[in-house]
C-alpha cells in the first residue's frame, strides 16, 4: 500500500517552502518546471510512488511557496533546494528536475554532487545558445494576461498565497531570468552523477543540444520523445515514468556493443 500523500512547510532562509511527499523507499526529488507547480507532476507522483519514495518542493514565487522583494536567479532557487534536501536530511538522492527545475538539478549536481546519486533531466539545457531559435523570445515577450499565459495564470491562482494579483510581477521576474544568457559548459563537465537526458522531438530544448548535454557529463544517457513537446511528463508519462524508474534501477549499464562507452567499460 503506497503512504499517502502529505503537505507541509518548512522555513528555509526566511522563507516558507512549500513541499509534498508521497510513497516509499529510496528518495526521488522532483522539481517543478518555470512558473509551475506540483499540480504539473500529477501523473509522477501516481506513476511513482508505488515504487519511490517522492518529495516535491515549491520553489519561491510557485506554487505554494511565496515571493519576496528581489529578483529570481537560478543560483538563489539552488542554494534555496540545496538548504531544503539538507533540512530533511535528503542525499544522496535521484533528482528530477523539468525546464527550470533541470536547470537547478544541474547546478546542484555540479556544486553539491554529494547529494546526488543520479540526475534526470527534461526539456532542460546547459545553456541557452540550446533553445529552438526564437522560441524562447517568443515566451518573454508574452504579457501577462495574454492567452497564451493563461494556464500559468490560472495555476497561479489556485495555489500562490500572494493572491491572483502578485502574477504580473512574478511573470515579470522570471521572463527576466529566462531572458538571461548562460552558459554552464564547465559546470556540466564537472557534474559525475550518473544522467539522463530527456528531451520530446519539439522541445524548446534542441534534440542536438540535448545530446551534447548527454555526452558532455561523465556517465551521460538521451532519451529522445516522440510525438511531444516541452510536456513530456503530461503528454507521454507512461514512457516517461518507466524510463525513470528504469534509469534510476540501472543507471550505469553495460551494452553489448559500447562505441562512446567502450573506454568507459
């Protein structure tokens, strides 16, 4: 019988992280993707938790989780992770993480690998020379009550405890970080974890540059998608929950016919 599921917060740095659990056995850690919450990961915490043991934080100004004056980076959302798995007690364990959730999953990788036994990855890049041209200039140019926004406006409400009307000023700080360029070549080359690379065919992510991703780790693997998009998770998650649950059971595995492997073996 699978532990249900339970909510909880827990005050890391002054500000009430808002968390999930559900299920048994060893850790898996999911991160939510940009302006998203756990509601996104529905069909991860039932496809999972019968075998893991899933916990699920709210990054700042998602979700559950408040904001605060200042800007949102991917180095504060990593140190605030980082803080919450030491909280609980959390390490080593498989982190997955979706388009910005990825992006954290990385930088902690490289800096804490200690508290990472294996990263999955998906719709998520190293750098942002790895976007669809255009796609990503396309999104931060959206305003905040255009149509295209609404399902995040929509998910906003529903959760945040800022109140409906604290959207337009928590759009307004993540298209900033996404209209940032990056590039963490050097970070990914340092990361040894065991990863997988996940991208769908019509990514936002290029299937090129998840490769590289792939090949640019110790112990890399890609798995690309068919028929799907940036929502591998909601559109195809049968696949996408056994193709975790297989990674994270054998995340080192002997082919038998290694070519980029074969110095490895």
């Amino acid at each position: 019988m699978v532990t249900p599921r339970t909510a909880g917060s827990m005050e890391i740095d002054g500000l009430a992280v808002f968390y999930e659990t559900e299920g048994d056995g060893e850790t898996i850690v999911l991160l939510h993707g940009g302006l998203a919450d756990n509601s996104t990961w529905a069909a991860q915490f039932s496809g999972l938790s019968p075998h893991r043991h899933v916990v699920a934080p709210e990054r700042q100004a998602q979700g559950h989780t408040p904001d605060r004056p200042g800007p949102l980076t991917y180095q504060a959302m990593t140190d605030q992770t980082v803080n919450f798995l030491l909280a609980l007690d959390l390490g080593p364990v498989d982190l997955l993480g979706w388009s910005d959730g990825g992006m954290v999953g990385t930088l902690i990788a490289a800096e804490h690998p200690e508290l990472v036994r294996t990263l999955i990855v998906t719709g998520s890049g190293f750098s942002s020379a790895g976007y669809v041209p255009g796609a990503m200039e396309a999104l931060v140019d959206l305003s905040p009550d255009d149509e295209d926004m609404a399902m995040f406006a929509a998910m906003y409400a529903q959760a945040s405890p800022d109140g409906p009307e604290h959207f337009p000023e928590v759009w307004e700080k993540i298209r900033t970080m996404w209209a940032q360029p990056f590039d963490w070549t050097a970070e990914v080359q340092r990361i040894s974890a065991p990863t997988l690379v996940i991208v769908g065919d019509d990514d936002y992510i290029t299937v090129e540059h998840a490769q590289a991703f792939s090949h640019a780790v110790e112990n890399g693997q890609l798995a690309v998608v068919p028929g799907a998009s940036h929502l591998v998770p909601m559109e195809k998650p049968d696949l996408f929950n056994q193709l975790v649950l297989d990674f994270t059971a054998n995340p080192v595995p002997e082919t038998m016919m290694p070519l980029r492997r074969k110095a490895r073996a």
